[in-house]
C-alpha cells in the first residue's frame, strides 16, 4: 500500500469508529470543495490523492484535526512497516506546512 491508499484507509476507519457513512463524509466534500461524487469516492478508496481542502473538511467532519489524520495515517504505515515513499516528505513536515496553509 502507499501513503495515498493509507490516508483513505485511516479517513473511512475515521469515520466507521464515529458510525459515519460514506456519504455523510463525502456529501460536504463535494459541497465544499466542489469536486464530484467520483472523486470522491476515488478519493476515499485511495485511488486519487487527497487535496488540503478535500482532507481538512474531512477532518472537520470527524472532528479531528488534520495533523491527526496524518498522525494516525503515519501510525498505520509504521505498523505494517511500510515507508514512505523516496524523495517524499514526513508527515510531521506535511502537518507543519499544513499548519501554515490552514492558519
């Protein structure tokens, strides 16, 4: 699995721990980012990486934060003992710079 696949698998675990469907969690997606129920729904099976926006109102629908998301996404990957991939950045670096975009 990549980090992509792994960050969709930790938002839907997210939501079935909150009893949160599918489309309860894609339904303010699309309003908010504008996207489609497709890609979306890619989005959520780890198909098509996440955006800032797309993973912040996901976030703010599970009430967690972001930097939790990640957290817990890098949580994930260091137990199955998966690496991010080459030449791509920590996820304590990817939450800093989201920080900075969110604030």
């Amino acid at each position: 699995m990549n980090y992509t696949e792994f960050l969709a698998a930790e938002v839907r675990a997210q939501a079935a721990r909150k009893k949160i469907s599918g489309r309860a969690l894609a339904a303010p997606i699309e309003e908010a980012v504008g996207l489609s129920r497709n890609t979306v729904a890619r989005m959520l099976s780890g198909e098509r990486p996440w955006d800032v926006n797309s993973l912040s109102v996901a976030a703010k629908v599970l009430d967690l934060s972001v930097a939790d998301l990640i957290a817990s996404t890098e949580e994930a990957m260091a137990d199955n003992r998966c690496n991010l991939p080459s030449g791509a950045v920590s996820a304590s670096s990817q939450v800093t710079g989201l920080q900075r975009v969110l604030a």
